[in-house]
C-alpha cells in the first residue's frame, strides 16, 4: 500500500484504496475513517508517527 499523509487526502472526491490489486474500499475521506477498515487504520498509524 503506498499513501500520503491524512490531509493530503482530502482534496479528493473519492479515494480508492487497493489490497494486493483489488479495490478493497472507495469512498470520500469522511467515509472511509467513518468504516474504520484499513484506510482508517493506515490514517492512524501516519497520525501516531506525526
């Protein structure tokens, strides 16, 4: 999985986010940290790192 830091994110419309190639979640950024899966995890674990 490759990413940017959390704000970055949020200019987009959708985020899709992949999992060895396959869409495993898509959605706004609101949605994606409101399902808590693994986009809400790889936001948290780059918040944590600062």
């Amino acid at each position: 999985m490759t990413s940017q830091k959390g704000p970055r994110f949020l200019p987009a419309d959708r985020i899709i986010v992949l999992d060895q190639g396959r869409v495993s979640e898509a959605g706004t950024y609101d949605e994606l940290i409101t399902q808590a899966g693994g986009f809400f995890e790889m936001v948290t674990l780059q918040e944590d790192r600062g």
